[in-house]
C-alpha cells in the first residue's frame, strides 16, 4: 500500500502536472529538478536494466545506490548549462 501512495504520489502525472513541472525545473541549477530526476530511471541508466543479469535484487541496489550518490555537477554539459544559465535567460 505504501509503494502504491508512493507511486501515485511521485510517479503518476497528467500532462498538465508535467508541463508545469517542466517550467518550474526549467534550469538544472535547480533542486527541484534534482529531486525529480533521482526519482526516474534516465536514459543513462537504460543500459544497465536492458543488459541486466537475472538479478534484479542487485540490480534494483545498484541503481538506488547511483540515484542517491550521483552528482552531475561534474559532467561537461550539465556544468556547461548551469554556468550560462542565467545568461541564457537573459538573451532570451
């Protein structure tokens, strides 16, 4: 029952929750936009499920464990987007 709430809760949108998701997270400077991606699986964690081994026990562990210990600042493009993200704004 817990898991259900907390799907609903956290999971389950209408397009109209979405959208306005979308513009409040619009930066990824942003915490909220954080929060929001470590409760999705990303592109960048397909890899991992779609050559998974029969272990899901483990397999489950190890995304939990990356989705809680992963920063992004340090990739190119996301440090690349936060630095220019206010200029950004302002030319646009």
């Amino acid at each position: 029952m817990e898991a259900t709430l907390f799907y609903h809760k956290n999971y389950f949108r209408n397009m109209e929750e979405l959208l306005t998701l979308e513009k409040r997270t619009v930066g990824q400077n942003c915490s909220e936009w954080h929060l929001e991606r470590k409760l999705r699986l990303t592109a960048s964690g397909m890899k991992t499920i779609v050559s998974r081994v029969s272990d899901f026990e483990s397999l489950a562990t190890q995304i939990l464990k990356k989705k809680n210990d992963v920063s992004l600042d340090f990739v190119p493009a996301v440090k690349y987007g936060i630095e220019n993200e206010d200029y950004i704004r302002y030319i646009v």
